[in-house]
C-alpha cells in the first residue's frame, strides 16, 4: 500500500516568493503588505562530497626533564591518508547487502561522490571489515549447528571467471552464507 507524499512541518529551506512591483500597473510593492497565498514543496538530496578530517600530532619538550611529549593519534587512525569508517560501512553496506559489484562501486563512488576508489580498496575494506565480524559469523554458524532443523542449498556463481558454489545454511532466526570453489561434502565438513 502506497503512502501520500506529506509536506515537512519544519522544512530546512523557506524561499519567500514577492513580487517588488506589480505586473500590471508597474507600481512598488511594499514588502509588508504581502500574506501568505501558497506553499509548495520540493525535497532535494543535498550535495553529496567527502569530508577530510586531517589530523595534527604536535609535540613539545617538557621544560623539566626535557622529554619530548607526542600526542597521540586517535585509535583507528593509522596512516598518512586512509578510508574511514563511514566510507567502509557505505562500502560494506552496498556489496553485502545491496550486492552490488566491485565495478559499480566504484563506479558509483567515483560519479556519486567524487571518490576515487580502487576496487583493490574496495576489497581491502570488505577484508577488513569482515576480520571486524568474524565473531559475529562464528556465532552465526555456531547456533545454526546446534539447530534441530537447518535448510541448505547452493547455487553455481562466477568468481574471476572460474565457477564456484555459493551455499546457505538458515535457520528461522540465522543465515550462514560461504562462497566455495567445491560443490561436495568438503565444504559441508568444514
């Protein structure tokens, strides 16, 4: 079922429409004298651009002992220029969920929001991502084990060219899903 399109209570832009004279006569129009006839509406997405938060470690001598006191760059920030989290979850989002591939992702960054990204980045950040969940998929494929039902199928995919298997197991409330290059009881097993 559809819903009707609602007009915002507190819209984030008012653009006032007046007239400074009249389209007849030509005469003045004081700006005080206009009500209110109409509204309308227009919902935009705003411009879409990477944000470059930049980092500056400073350091200093202690004028007691003479120690040179580094700050600290925040946890996470590794290198001189990297993708942040924000970056990986869009990433993580639109490949796993959304199955979307390398290509267009990058694509699709590069068009969308004037960001470069390699699709050796693109799976560089799928990697490390996953590293992120690897407890989370362990506890997946630990309940659907200890399940009294488990459904299980697989499908024949393309990776790089050669033909894998794409296999599921699910219960009501998990599903396991692992890409293998073997159709057999050795992916099963394992």
């Amino acid at each position: 079922k559809g819903s009707t399109l609602e007009m915002s209570l507190t819209p984030d832009k008012i653009i006032d429409l007046k007239s400074t004279f009249c389209s007849k006569c030509g005469e003045h129009l004081p700006l005080d004298a206009f009500i209110l006839k109409a509204k309308r509406q227009v919902i935009e997405i705003p411009p879409i651009k990477p944000i470059y938060e930049e980092y500056r470690q400073f350091s200093c001598k202690c004028t007691n002992c003479l120690h040179e006191q580094i700050a600290d760059f925040p946890s996470g920030v590794n290198a001189p220029i990297q993708y942040g989290n924000s970056v990986q979850a869009f990433v993580s989002y639109l490949s796993v969920y959304q199955y979307v591939p390398y290509a267009r992702l990058q694509k699709m960054f590069a068009q969308t929001f004037s960001l470069s990204l390699s699709q050796g980045s693109i799976n560089n950040i799928l990697e490390k991502v996953a590293q992120k969940c690897a407890g989370i998929y362990q506890h997946i494929k630990e309940q659907i084990a200890q399940s009294s039902v488990v459904g299980s199928d697989e499908t024949g995919a393309k990776v790089k060219g050669e033909k894998w298997w794409i296999w599921t197991w699910q219960t009501f409330l998990c599903t396991f899903i692992v890409a293998s290059d073997n159709r057999g009881s050795d992916t099963v097993d394992s």
